[in-house]
C-alpha cells in the first residue's frame, strides 16, 4: 500500500453477509426504489410535456 498525503488505499477482497440478510437487503432496496422511480417518471413527464407543447406549436410555420 502507499502511503500519500496522508491517504490509504484500501482493496475489498471478501464480504462476509449471511443469504437472508442478503435478501432482506435486497428486497428494501426494490422497495425503495418504488419511490424513487415514481418521483423521475412525474418529472420527465413534466419535461415532455412541456418540450412536447414546444415542439408542437412549431409544425404550424
């Protein structure tokens, strides 16, 4: 390891997780997301749908 400016380089080599805490863990991170994947899809459809209009009014010239 080198030693520079104070910092440590650090290599994981193993984690060690029993197979159900895995899988809770897994399982809270799908259901997080839900959230998360709700709040981008309003967004983005906010996007097209102002894009959308622009986009429109501009077939008319």
């Amino acid at each position: 390891m080198s030693v520079e400016n104070g910092k440590q380089e650090v290599t994981v080599v193993d984690i060690k997780m029993p197979f159900m805490s895995m899988v809770v863990f897994m399982v809270k991170f799908a259901v997080a997301s839900i959230p998360a994947f709700i709040i981008l899809s309003i967004i983005f459809s906010v996007f097209a749908a102002i894009f959308g209009g622009m986009f429109h009014g501009m077939d008319r010239f």
